[in-house]
C-alpha cells in the first residue's frame, strides 16, 4: 500500500532525478521541493548551485577529453 501523495513523490523525484541529482542528494532535499516537483526552497539554492557547479566542471573535463582523443584519432583518420 501507497500513500495518497505517493505519486506526487515520485514525479519530485524522477524531476529531481532529469536535472542529473545524486540519489543521496535528492534523499537530502526531497521534503524541501514543493508543488508541482519543479519549485525548491529558497534554502536549497546555495546547495544546488553546488551541484551545477560541479555538473559544469564534469562537462569541462568531458570536453577536453574528447578534444584530446580527436587530436589522438585526427592523424589514423587520413588516408
């Protein structure tokens, strides 16, 4: 048995879950997301400026690995 707010609940988490939060965050701020899944207390912004920052600086280092690796590949790639 489900509670009646159940399904709320999950459309917060699978929200929370597309904007690329850990489950151990998520577990952190799921009672501070409000509505409709897509409103977060004001207290939460310092945390998940945290979390961009850190998605931005993953994105970064995916970046000049792939540059790397094609610089690796751009000389196989000649005839």
């Amino acid at each position: 048995m489900y509670a009646a707010d159940a399904p709320a609940t999950v459309r917060r988490i699978r929200t929370l879950l597309d904007a690329g939060l850990p489950t151990r965050v998520i577990r952190e701020v799921l009672d501070c997301v409000c509505g409709s899944a897509t409103e977060v207390e004001p207290c939460l912004t310092p945390m998940l400026l945290d979390q961009l920052h850190g998605m931005e600086e993953r994105i970064a280092r995916l970046e000049d690995s792939r540059q790397s690796l094609g610089r690796l590949l751009a000389p196989l790639a000649q005839p």
